[in-house]
C-alpha cells in the first residue's frame, strides 16, 4: 500500500459504482476489488461508505438487489443496474468528462 | 423497488432488512479474511487485518439505514411517541394547553367557516364571477341605490356592449289562493330569461321562456324549493297545479333546486308580463316609476371597469335626453358591482371584526401555551444539556420538541373542531340577518384544511420560540451540577415580553368590547318616541281583487277596526303602513317619497325635497303613544269627502318651517294625484326604522284618503299575544279570505331590531372574557415560577430581616408592573384598532374616555389578584428549608 490513494467524492463513488456494475450483476465485494483492481489501487473504496452508497443507489432505484451464490457458493447479495440507473450511468459520464476536459484545459493553460 | 415498497420494506420487515445486511458485512469480512490469508498472513493477523480495514461495524449499519427514505418517517414517528409519552407524564400541563387551544382554534374555525361561506365561497352559479348589479345613484344628494323604471331597463339593456345579458327583478306581496286556502305569497317578478342568466336549472318542470313573458299569455309560476317543500310538503305532482292569484288561474310550471336565492328569498317567481302593477301601462310609459333591481352578466373576458365605462356612457345619454328624469343638481349616475360584493356588504365589516377578535384570542393561547412551555424546559434542561453532550444534533432536539408543540396544536384542533358546529349554529341565525348566503356556511373540506394550517401555524408559534432559546449553550447548563435549574436572562426576557403581549392584547379586546357594550347601553336606552309595551301587531293582507274599488276597501277596514275594538281588552286600535319596528318596514327601508311646499316651487331640473310617508287610520297616535306636539291627530271624518290634512314629526318641522308654525301650511307629493294637504298637527319624533337610527322627515297621511295600509296595532289591558286569537278570529268574521299573518308584540320586535348589536357585543364580550381569563393565568402562572425560582433568594432575605409582607408587596409590584406596561401598549393598541369598530358603534366614541379608563381599572386589578396569588407562596417559604436547598 505504498501508493499514492485518492480520497473519493460522494458523487464520484456513485459513478464508479454504476460503472462497474454495467457489465454483470456483482456483489459489495466484487465491487471494491475491481475498482481497486482496474485503478492499480489508486482508488481504494472505503466498506463504511461503499455499503451506505449502495443503499442509497437502491433508494434512487438505479440499481436492485437479489440474493444468489457467490463464486465459491456463498450466498451473497448481488446489485445489478435497472434501465433506470443505466441512463443515470450515460449522463453521469457525460458529465463527468465534460469537466475533466474543462478541468484539464485549465490546468494546462493558467 | 417502487419509493413506497422501499419505505414499507423498511419500517415495517425490519428484521429481514437488518439480516440483510448483516449477512451482506459479513460476506464482505469473511472475503477480506480470505484475501488477507491468500496474501500469507496468519488468519488471527488475517482477522484483525480485516476488522481494522472494515472500520466500525455498527457505524456502517447506522449510516446505510440513514440511507433510507423510511429512516426519516421512522425518526419522526419516535419523536411523536417520544413526545405522546412525555404530554402524558404531565396531564395537568397537556389538559391546560389543549382546552387553551382548542377555545382559540375552535373559535376561529366556526368564525371562518362563516366568514369562508358568506364572504369566499363562490356563488353556486354558473360562473357566478361574472354576474354583475347595477345601481342607479344620485351620489349629490347621497341616494346610493335608486329602483330602474321600465324605460331604464330597456336603455341599458339594448344600448351597452359590455354585458350579453341584462334582467330585472322585484318583489311583490300576493294572495295565492288554493282549492282551500288564502296565503300571503312573496313573489318575485322577474325576466323570462332570469334563470337562465343566472344558470340555475328547474328540479321539476321548466322554468320560464320568452313565450312566457308576451302579453297576454297564461300565467305561470315557478316555485321555490323551500315554499314547495314547507307549504306544499313536497307534491311530487305539484307541476300543473292550477293557483288563483290577483283574480286569474296561475299555473305551476317548475320547482327550483335547494340553492340560496339572490337576491332575496322568495317564495314564487312569476315573469314580467303577470305583475298587475308592473304590467300597467301607465306604469311602463313613466320613466320615473321606478321598482326594479337589474343584474346582467358580463361577456366574457369583460372587466368590470369596461362594463362601468360603458354603463356611464349610457347614463350621460340619458342624462342629456330627460332633464326632468334626471335633475341636474342630483348628481346622477349608474353603478356596476360585482353581485358577490353585493350580497355580502352589510356582512363584510362584523365579520371581519370578529374574525380579528377570534385571530387575537388565538394569538393569546398560542403566548400561554409558550409561557407554559417555557417553564416545563426549565425542568427539562439537564436532560437536553446531557442528549445534546451524547451527540443528539440541535436540529435534532429541536425537531423532538416542536413535534411536542405540533401534537398539542393538533390535539387543539381536533377539540376545536368538536366545539366548532355549536358555535356555527348560533353564528350562522346571526349571519341571515345580513345576507342571503347563511344557508351556505357549512364545515366542509376549505374549513378543515384551514383548521389544520391554524394548528400547524400555532403550533410553530409556540413551540419555536421557546425550542430555540432552550439548545443555545448546553455546556452552560451542565456546570451547573446537581443545582437547581435557574432561569436564563434571555429566556426571562422572552416570558415576559409573551405576556407583556398578551396583556397587551387581551386589554385591546377588552376594550373593543367595552366599547360594543357601552354603545348597546346607548342603544337600548334610547327613546323610541311611543310605548311599546303590550302593543299586539298583525299582517293583514286583503285580495286586492275582491276589494277593486278603493270605497269597498275603505268600508271593509272601517268594519275590520270596529270589530277589533269591540273586543274586551283592547283598549284602541290602528292600521297603518308601518310602525316603529316593523321587519317589513326595516328590511324596504323608508319610502322617499318626494314632495313640495305651498310657496316654495321646485324649478324644472332641481330636485324635491324627500320625505317618509305613512299611511294610518284615526286612533293610531293614541295607539302607540306617540306623543301630539302641537295642533290635532286623525279623526274618522278625515275621509275623501273631507280636506286633504296630514300629520307630520318634529324633525319635519325644525327642518322645513325653523322660524314659522307648520300647521295651515300646504304640502302635497309629488308625481301623485293627491292635492294640497294642510298640515293639521305636530306629533313627537318616532324610531320608526329601528333604533340607533337617524330620524326623517315623517309625513302621516289618513287611511280614508289614502287607501291602503296592511298592519293592524292593538293596545291591549293585558299579555297582548293571549288576546291574538279573538283578533283573529273578529277579522275572520269580517272576512275569511283575509291573509293574516306576522302576529306578533312591538316590544319582541324592538329586542329582535337589536338581536344583531346584542349578539355582536355578546361575541366581543366572550372574546375579550376568554381573553383575560387566559391571560391572567398567564401573569399567575409567571409570577408562580418567579417566586418558586427565587426562593433561596427570598429565604436569605427573611433569615436577614425582611418581613413577609414586605416580600409579597415586592412580587405583587413586579407582577403589576408587567400588566401596566402590557396596558400602556394595550391602550396604543385599541386606539389605533378601535377605529376599525367605529361603523358598529352607536353614539359611542370609539376613543371614549370613560370606558378607556374603566377597562384599565378592570384590568389592572385583575392582573393584581392574578399576581396576589403565586406571590402568597412566599409565606410558606421557610427561611431555614431554602437556604438549605443549595
């Protein structure tokens, strides 16, 4: 754990959270690994607001749950993305690269 | 999951929610061990490892219920049984605020209700917005509303460009006379397109069509509901009935729906073309014979100023085409007014006022209930101090204590509007003495969604300001350890200013009542100009038919009148056309009639000099005592063989002959067919249109060359209603068919030409009572906590020497001070308010001195007593307990 780590903002957990959940149904702990994973462990999701920003995402109703067994036949709970939450995803990254253009255009210039 | 599933989920399969997520943490912990283990770390280090990285378990499962919309629903249902609990630990504080409350809030919904249905409601016509009444004024000579003639209605009808449609109405006594009885009917006579303009559609039948209205087609009648259902019990086959009314058959064609009628109830409608008078030639070619009242219904999107403009062209036309019609120096013109302003303008001032005073008696339960709040946080202090130190948010605490203040309010309410109907009962008997919309007050959804926003808006009120002033410094209120709770400074300042306020208001209401009682005195002690006791009096109402020549009618009264004096115990009686008092005289107002003095010519385009004609037999001065100033009253040889005389009041006498005798002078009436009259005699003045009234020149004219006059007085020896029935039954001798109705006693009539003043000052008196006994509590229940707050102060005080009376004398003087200050702001209050009364006052100042000052004694000795009795505590005091208490 050598590595620098980014502190995460609440909307951008949300994000990465309906992202990663846009190719198959995961459960809680799947989610963590695999955004820690893809971002080389740059980003390191925190239990005590993942779970929290999972529940909330439910109460939007972007996403749903449902019990069913885990890799090594557990019973886990698994999150999928409802047609809802998909349409969530596209103008959240829209929005999102938007202002990393921006953000970046102005860190190159001033 | 749908919001309410997710919500339901939550508050109500609690368990399988929180097994959930138990299991889900877990899942996640076991998975974390693993990992740890598959990195090489011993499973205790691969544990501990995990447990560090997850963080508060419970914390987590805190924040993911926080997560959920039913987390707040739940938050708010434990702050209302947390609350519940706490209102029912202390019955006695909850009683008193709940009765408080439910007197404020009860009082104003029934005063709203009333306001809502007289004032608010929309009429329960088809857009009933746009229907407009039009007045005739001579604004110069202060005449706001003059009758239409024929002529009138047709000009405005066919020359304006604002209103698709224009009808006229007015009412008319008749003789309905069916298979086997005679009935006095009120009949409206009205435009075949009345209803229709109106938008009201028969119940049964048809109402009337053009056809209707042509000359010489069957007469018609159209019933209203209350007349079918009370005289009719409700004949389901009532359509087609054949009536006989002014000699001709009258057929029923309709029955009109339950609506209130405007703009007064009648109990028939009959079209233009049946009214014998208003059907009379000579009367549809006078311009100046004037009877009609003309609504019209605006086009639409036409604004009432246009159709005002519009109107006042026409005016100026006529104005310019008949200067005779129209004098010059009148100052004539038409006036457009929306009909709802119309109907509720008499309404409109008492109801506001009583609203106002129904609104500050809930202003002074809402700073009660505070102060009582106030004090009970007092006692409650540590324990916000210690929740507030275990990490309950200020937002929090606050919200716990103004959900206590909400169920009080609402508990208010619901008593409220329990108490509501009986007071709406009594309001409603005292509206239909204004308006014709009472029928239409009723407890329906406008009135509960206004007693619910009262009871939410008073709730707030009192439960804010003291939820604020108690989280302020909870560190402050742990160091005081284990001492007693004392007072803060600004909490102090905050109970008093609550009644400061309150004194403040309830010495306005006070005051505003005062004032109604002293102008009701006023009222009841004035003079009428006769003597009411044991007057009988009786509607008689002939078939005008039966009577055709005046001779026949004349020799029909003079028998009636020989027959009721003949009866034992009657002393004398008189017929006349009105008589101080009489309903039907107060409710058509005088009769202004115009008229001219012998020498004193009214040139072409001035107007004539207005007067009150009544018509009255020989006998009815000494009937009703009104004294005889000067010269002579009627006697039987008065009659059309004799000369033209008249009697006329006092008034008339200063107003017109100031310096000369009135009696032998000439005056006769205008546009009439009358001669000179001589003026016989001076008779004193007479409240003829009710008490409080300004008094008009009065000219008395003799039955026997006048014609007609319904009203029958009797003096009688004894209880004059035990003699009705043989007046009765001696004008049935004279004539069966004879309508008789409206028996009844001068003097029940005078208390019932008062009942609106009565109830008015009654209403302000039970207001302004309320008031002070609620603020007394207030004062008391101040002064009791101060006392109790001080009593280690005043123990040290006796154990130094003070005596007790000294002590009470000082507690006394500090409760008085309060009240003295609240009446000092009271008294610049109500003399700014009370202005607002001046319209409901008789002969009463509204800044008048003696009732200033005596409301304020009243007031300050109340709040004296008030303080008296906390400040006794101090007796019981013992220097030796108090010091100990420390």
């Amino acid at each position: 754990m050598a590595k620098p780590k980014s502190d995460l903002l609440q909307g951008t957990l949300d994000l990465l959270v309906l992202k990663t959940l846009e190719l198959e149904p995961m459960h809680g702990w799947g989610i963590s690994q695999r955004i820690q994973q893809i971002s080389e462990s740059v980003l390191q999701v925190n239990q005590g607001s993942l779970y929290p920003a999972l529940h909330r995402l439910e109460e939007q109703g972007w996403i749903r749950s449902s019990w069913g067994a885990s890799e090594n036949n557990r019973q886990a709970r698994f999150y999928e993305l409802t047609p809802r939450g998909r349409k969530q995803l596209a103008d959240e990254t829209a929005n999102w690269e938007r202002l990393s253009v921006a953000v970046g255009r102005i860190l190159r210039t001033a | 999951m749908t919001p309410i599933a997710s919500i339901f989920r939550f508050l109500f399969r609690r368990q399988r929610f929180e097994a959930g997520n138990d299991a889900e943490l877990r899942f996640h912990m076991e998975r974390q061990i693993e990992e740890n283990i598959r990195r090489g770390m011993t499973p205790e280090e691969a544990r501990r490892e995990a447990r560090l990285l997850m963080g508060g378990m419970e914390q987590i499962k805190e924040e993911c219920r926080d997560a959920r919309t039913g987390r707040t629903i739940e938050t708010m249902m434990q702050d209302f049984r947390y609350a519940i609990r706490v209102l029912l630990r202390n019955p006695g504080f909850t009683t008193m605020a709940v009765i408080t409350l439910a007197l404020g809030i009860g009082a104003n919904t029934a005063i709203f209700s009333v306001v809502y249905g007289v004032l608010l409601r929309p009429l329960p016509f088809q857009r009933g917005g746009q229907l407009v009444v039009l007045h005739q004024e001579a604004s110069a000579v202060n005449v706001p509303d003059i009758p239409f003639s024929v002529h009138e209605v047709t000009d405005y009808r066919d020359g304006n460009h604002t209103l698709s449609s224009v009808v006229e109405h007015h009412t008319m006594t008749f003789l309905l006379i069916g298979k086997d009885s005679a009935e006095r009917v009120e009949t409206a006579v009205v435009s075949a397109n009345f209803f229709d303009v109106l938008g009201v559609r028969p119940l049964m039948g048809r109402t009337f069509v053009a056809s209707d209205e042509a000359h010489g087609a069957d007469a018609v009648l159209v019933l209203s509901y209350k007349y079918w259902q009370t005289r009719l019990h409700g004949d389901p086959n009532i359509v087609g009935t054949v009536f006989h009314m002014n000699n001709r058959p009258h057929t029923v064609i309709g029955v009109l729906p339950a609506l209130p009628q405007y703009p007064v109830e009648s109990d028939v409608y009959m079209p233009t073309s049946q009214c014998p008078f208003r059907s009379a030639p000579g009367f549809i070619a006078n311009r100046q014979a004037r009877m009609m009242t003309v609504f019209g219904r605006l086009k639409p999107d036409v604004k009432l100023t246009s159709a005002q403009a519009d109107l006042s062209t026409i005016a100026r036309q006529l104005t310019r085409a008949y200067p005779e019609a129209y004098p010059k120096g009148a100052g004539y013109g038409i006036k457009v007014e929306a009909l709802q302003e119309d109907l509720t303008r008499r309404a409109r001032s008492i109801f506001l006022v009583l609203l106002g005073a129904a609104g500050l008696v809930l202003l002074i339960a809402c700073a009660n209930v505070a102060n009582l709040f106030l004090a009970r946080l007092l006692k409650l202090e540590r324990e916000l101090a210690v929740r507030a130190a275990l990490g309950a948010s200020r937002f929090r605490l606050m919200r716990q204590l103004l959900s206590e203040s909400m169920l009080l309010s609402l508990a208010g309410g619901t008593v409220g509007l329990l108490l509501a109907p009986v007071a709406m009962r009594l309001l409603m008997k005292f509206a239909e003495r204004f308006t014709t919309r009472a029928d239409e007050i009723r407890l329906d959804w406008p009135i509960l969604v206004f007693t619910l926003l009262i009871s939410l808006v008073t709730g707030l009120l009192f439960g804010l300001a003291p939820a604020f002033s108690s989280i302020r410094h909870p560190n402050d209120a742990l160091k005081q350890a284990g001492g007693r709770a004392t007072m803060s400074r600004g909490r102090e300042r905050l109970r008093g200013a609550l009644v400061l306020a309150q004194v403040a208001v309830s010495f306005m209401l006070l005051i505003g009542a005062g004032l109604m009682i002293r102008s009701f005195v006023r009222l009841q002690e004035q003079y009428p100009g006769f003597q009411p006791e044991r007057l009988l009096t009786l509607r008689i109402t002939p078939s005008f038919s039966h009577y055709a020549q005046t001779s026949q009618l004349q020799a029909m009264w003079d028998n009636l009148l020989r027959h009721v004096r003949g009866i034992g115990g009657v002393q004398s009686a008189a017929l006349c056309t009105n008589f101080p008092f009489n309903p039907g005289g107060i409710q058509s107002g005088p009769s202004n009639a115009t008229f001219e003095i012998e020498g004193r010519p009214v040139s072409k385009g001035e107007l004539a000099p207005l007067v009150d004609n009544t018509i009255v037999s020989d006998g009815y001065f000494e009937t009703i005592r009104q004294p005889l100033l000067s010269g002579r009253t009627f006697t039987p040889h008065d009659d059309q063989n004799a000369k033209p005389v008249a009697v006329i009041n006092q008034t008339m006498a200063r107003h017109r002959w100031p310096t000369e005798e009135p009696i032998g002078k000439h005056v006769r009436f205008q546009g009439g067919n009358g001669g000179w009259m001589t003026v016989v005699g001076v008779v004193g003045d007479a409240q003829e249109y009710g008490l409080g009234r300004k008094v008009l020149d009065e000219i008395y004219t003799p039955l026997d060359q006048s014609g007609f006059a319904g009203n029958l007085v009797v003096r009688t020896t004894f209880q004059p209603t035990n003699l009705a029935p043989l007046v009765r039954a001696a004008i049935r001798d004279v004539d069966p068919l004879l309508a008789v109705d409206q028996i009844s006693t001068v003097e029940s009539l005078e208390q019932e030409s008062i009942t609106s003043p009565r109830v008015m000052t009654i209403l302000m008196g039970l207001f302004a009572v309320l008031a002070t006994v609620v603020s007394a509590c207030g004062i008391a229940a101040v002064m009791a906590l101060a006392v109790s707050q001080r009593s280690h102060e005043l123990g040290l005080r006796m154990a130094l020497g003070a005596q007790r009376n000294a002590i009470v004398t000082m507690v006394v003087r500090q409760g008085l001070a309060l009240a003295i200050g609240g009446t000092a702001i009271g008294i610049a209050g109500a003399l700014v308010m009370t202005r607002l009364l001046a319209s409901l006052l008789y002969d009463t100042s509204p800044t008048d001195l003696l009732t200033f000052a005596g409301i304020s004694a009243l007031f300050l000795t109340v709040a004296a007593v008030a303080s008296f009795i906390p400040a006794r505590q101090v007796t019981s005091i013992d220097p030796l307990i108090a010091l100990r208490q420390e």
